[in-house]
C-alpha cells in the first residue's frame, strides 16, 4: 500500500476556506482489525463549518483532518479481517478524518453499501441520514398520524426528516427561508418561514393542541419556543446549536445550556420529554453496541433510499482540490442538499 499516494485537507486552524491546506503522504498498511478505504465521496457537513471557527463542541485540537463521514471502496484489508470485505463500497461515520484521498479503518465501523447505491448517493444519507433515523425513530417514536415541527426542513438532516417522518405517516411543518417554500410543498411540507413569519404563533395555529415532536438544530432562544409547542405527551429533540455558530467565547456552553435545560424539562411532572441527541452518544460504554446500531441504521435508511422513501439530495459535487469552493457553497445556505467532494483517485 506505502507506495500509494494519500491526499488530505487540512484544517490548520480558524481560518476562511481558502486557509484549508492539502498533505501528502504515502497510504498506510491496515493493521490487524483494520481496511485502507478509498474515498469516492465525503461531504460538507455543519460539523465542519462550526469547526472551522472553532465552534464544535468537542472538535480535535488544530492542526486535523475533517471529514465526518466517507463512501469508498475496500482497498485492502488486515489480518483478522473477512477477506471478503475488499472490493466492497463501504459507508462511515468517522467525525473527523473524511476529506481525504483514502482512509484507515477499523473494519467494525464499516456498513456496507448495497450494489447499486451510488457512492456520492450513499454519502449525502450517511451522517444525515443516520441522525434522521435515529431521531425519528429512536428518541420520538411518534405514531402514524401525528405532527412533528422541523426547523430547517430543507437542510441535509431536515430533508431525511421529512422524508422518513412522511414514510411512517406522519404530517410534517417546516421552517426554511422563503426560497424553499415550492420545493418543501412539493414534499408535502407545511412551510413556515423563520426569517420573516412569528415562527411559535404560526405553528400554534396550524397545531392548535401542539405538535408530536419538535427537531431543533438552531438551539439558542428557539429551543425554549420549540420546548412550549409540544402537545402533551410530546418530545423535543434538540441536535445542535447552529444560532451560535458565528458567535465568540466558550463552544460548549451554548450545548452545556441545552443540556441544563433538557435535565430541568425532563424533572418537571408534565408527561412531555427533551432529549440532546448526539450520534456518538452510547459509544464510550459499549463500542460493539454502538456499531450495531449504526449498522442497522444506516442500513435501514439505505433500504429506504432503495425504495424511493428518501432521496439523495445532492446540492454539488466538487473535487477534494475545490474543497474551499465547496466550503464556501455549503455555508452560503442558497443550496437545497449535500456538498459532495470526489478526490481524485476515484
């Protein structure tokens, strides 16, 4: 493998995108228990552009590699591994590591895709997808006929919400800037538009009685709002903090306010419930457990994909060397989708 030559971006600190920086190396033997996956598609996910400001809660110290999650193809594989994993496509979910020409993994946190699936397809289903799942199917647990409020309905996760929340029977309203609003109808979406709309009082008068479920990733005051439109019985879930991505100081006390929050809501005698959901939640207890999941998951919402429940919304493809393009694309919230880098050696 040495002979090969790896290519990644680098993020050497809280610089624009254009500070992004590429290294090459030679691409490392798998250790025992271990695959060389060469990357076909990776992604811009809002993980990386809060971790370009230093901004996510529990990013790495700079200089490192981002990249939460990867498609590619099984290059070679370590002893202990079935030797029938190489020549596969696999999917994973790494945090950070992603945007590179191939990667090292262990092999228990690959998730094969199925034949057929494309790879930039797979990838933009890959963390979003699994959040959507896990979210919906997980946490709220609403059934058939309820209503769920999304915010961001037309982001990566928000438009698996929608789609899974709609293949379980669900009704579903969203919030997005007006330039969404055709393509959310067209989806069966209720649209509400937070920039200019009293979000709370809208969704009041569309679910008079509350809402099933609230998916918060703006955090901040509108998590409060989101926690007051439950119907009895409902569940919030909060997922991030994106209200405070362009802010200064302390990046774990907007998630550690949430997370006060959760605690307090979910002490008070009402019936309702408030979960902070993270995707790596449960995998320092049991690491066998986690992938378990993750497989059944991801493997689940590939099914869906399969059958036409969601669809791969691909916003752009771009090539690895254009990663400050597709930074640039991805933070200008004008596109409906994922941005999709393909290194070279695919």
């Amino acid at each position: 493998m040495g002979s090969k030559e790896l290519v990644e971006v680098v993020l050497p600190g809280t610089v624009e995108p254009e500070g992004l920086q590429f290294r090459r190396r030679a691409v490392p033997d798998p250790d025992a228990g271990q695959i060389v996956v060469r990357v076909e598609a990776t992604g811009v996910s809002f993980a990386e552009q809060q971790m370009r400001r230093g901004r996510y809660y529990d990013q790495p110290t700079f200089p490192f590699v981002p990249g939460y999650d990867l498609v590619g193809t099984v290059l070679a594989a370590g002893t202990g591994v079935g030797p029938g994993l190489v020549g596969k496509r696999v999917a994973a979910l790494v945090k950070v590591g992603g945007w590179a020409s191939h990667v090292v993994l262990d092999a228990a946190d690959a998730v094969e895709v199925p034949v057929g699936v494309g790879a930039a397809e797979a990838e933009t289903l890959v963390v979003n997808g699994i959040t959507a799942w896990q979210m919906l199917h997980r946490k709220a647990r609403i059934r058939t006929g309820g209503t769920i409020l999304v915010h961001g309905a037309n982001g990566g996760v928000g438009t698996a919400l929608v789609q899974l929340a709609q293949a379980a029977g669900l009704t579903v309203i969203g919030t997005a800037s007006a330039r969404h609003h055709d393509a959310l109808r067209e989806m069966g979406v209720i649209p509400v538009d937070y920039r200019t709309e009293d979000v709370p009082a809208r969704v009041r008068a569309l679910a008079p009685g509350g809402v099933d479920a609230v998916f918060d990733h703006v955090g901040g005051r509108s998590v409060i709002d989101s926690w007051r439109l439950l119907a009895p019985g409902g569940t919030l879930v909060s997922y991030g903090s994106a209200a405070t991505r362009d802010d200064t100081g302390s990046k774990q006390w907007p998630v550690l306010k949430i997370l006060g929050r959760v605690w307090w809501w979910n002490a008070l005698p009402n019936g309702r419930h408030a979960y902070f959901f993270n995707v790596w939640a449960g995998r320092a207890l049991s690491k066998d457990r986690f992938r378990a999941r993750l497989r059944d998951d991801l493997t689940a919402v590939f099914g869906a994909l399969q059958r036409g429940e969601v669809t791969a919304r691909i916003a752009a493809q771009l090539p690895l060397t254009d990663v400050a393009e597709a930074m640039r694309l991805a933070e200008s919230g004008t596109v409906a989708g994922k941005v999709v880098l393909i290194p070279a050696s695919s």
